[in-house]
C-alpha cells in the first residue's frame, strides 16, 4: 500500500498543556481522508503541523518516506494548505491574485501560466475574475481559494472545512470539484463539522477528541460499529 502521509504518534505541547497525545494514522495515495472532532480536539493543530506551520513536539510526520521536521521545505513544495479562515486581497482582481500566488509556487516561470489557467477551469468563475475579489460573494471566494489550492496539482491538499459558510449548492459544487480533481492523483486530508460533507467526499474518516483518534474507518464501517443511521449519530456516540 502507498502512503503518502503517515503520521506517527504526534505529540504537540503548548507549555504544560499536551494538545495532541500521541496521534496516528495513514493517508494513501489517491484518497481522501478527514479527521473529524468537537472544537478543540487537536484537528487544527494536526493539520498546521503537517502543513509546517507549527512544530513537532514528538513523534514524527512522514510525507512521501520523507520526515517533516528534516525536510521542510520538500513537503511545502507539494502540498497545499487551505486553512479555514483562509481570505484573499479584497482589493486585487481575481485573476491577479492567481497570478500573485501562482509565482510562489512556479519554479519556471512559464509554470505560473499554466497554474493560472489551471485554476481558471477549476474555480469556474469566468469573466468574474477580471473584478475585485471585494465584490465577490463568499462562494465566489471560496471557489477562487480552493483552485489556489488545487492549482499545482499538489500531491496532498489539506483543506479545512473548505465549505464553511457556504450555501448548499456553492457547498455541494465545491465538493463535487474536490471530487473530481482527486481523480487526477491529488489525495486529500480534509477537516469539516459538516457530516454530510464528510460521507459524501472522504474514503476514510478519523475521529480525534482530546488530542487522541477514538476510531478510524470507511463511513460505513463506523455507522455498522455504532449501529447508527449517519455519521453525526457515529460522532456523538464516539464522543460523548
């Protein structure tokens, strides 16, 4: 089986508090895999770890066969991070502001063209993004954070609650997009409080309360564990 994360009892301690204890689990290639939790369980914190953001306390985080912690810089080359209260530059264009952060990503410059026009097709937004972002309605923006973070075709995107606040079909048209793209070999590591989301988009769930994961399996394994009907009875089950 090919992993491309595997993450090893993580440890993560914020002075005496210890905000993950010893988490562990395994994202395949080609898969989309969401650790879910009640607020405060660790699954910002294991996401921005992963993400380079913040650092190891113990344990260790593979990606590709690589550590984090002594390849840094590997890991942020192919992977995206779209955190939840993620926004973008009210004032530019949406096209420039592709354009903006296609040059952090491109190695060559003729890349930044093909990460732009990339994103064009994935955000769907057309003609649109010739206006401010300021003017955009939230679906509008999350479309256009979304193929920011798809554009590189990364090798793992890591998307926090990436349909927050969103209305039904905007939801439900970020969805299918982040669907569709893992057809094309991107894995996902997902983050959401919607379970609807979470059925519909994840091959694995990981359930983490106070820095520790209680279950992990395919929905329908954890509804058949729990005798339950959805994943909302599975996670208050688990959880309470």
């Amino acid at each position: 089986m090919d992993f491309i994360l595997q993450v090893e009892n993580l440890k993560k301690y914020y002075g005496k508090f210890e905000a993950l204890k010893g988490v562990n689990f395994e994202v395949k290639k080609g898969e989309v895999f969401a650790l879910i939790g009640p607020n405060g369980a660790g699954k910002s914190t294991t996401l921005r770890i992963i993400a380079t953001l913040l650092s190891v306390s113990e344990g260790r985080v593979l990606f590709m066969g690589k550590d984090l912690s002594k390849y840094p810089d590997f890991v942020r080359e192919n992977i995206s991070y779209l955190p939840e209260e993620a926004g973008a530059y009210k004032n530019m264009k949406g096209i420039d502001y592709l354009r903006f952060m296609a040059n952090f990503y491109a190695v060559d410059p003729k890349d930044v063209d093909i990460f732009v026009k990339r994103a064009e097709e994935i955000s769907e937004l057309g003609d649109r993004l010739n206006d401010k972002i300021g003017i955009y309605s939230k679906g509008m923006v999350r479309k256009l954070l979304i193929a920011r973070a798809l554009m590189t075709k990364p090798i793992l995107a890591i998307l926090d609650e990436p349909t927050s606040g969103l209305d039904v079909i905007n939801a439900l048209e970020i969805r299918e997009l982040v669907r569709e793209y893992v057809k094309e070999g991107t894995s996902v590591l997902l983050s959401s409080h919607n379970m609807l989301e979470i059925e519909f988009l994840s091959d694995r769930v990981a359930l983490i309360d106070k820095g520790k994961i209680l279950e992990i399996g395919t929905s329908e394994e954890l509804k058949d564990k729990y005798s339950a009907k959805n994943l909302e009875e599975v996670f208050r089950r688990v959880v309470q």
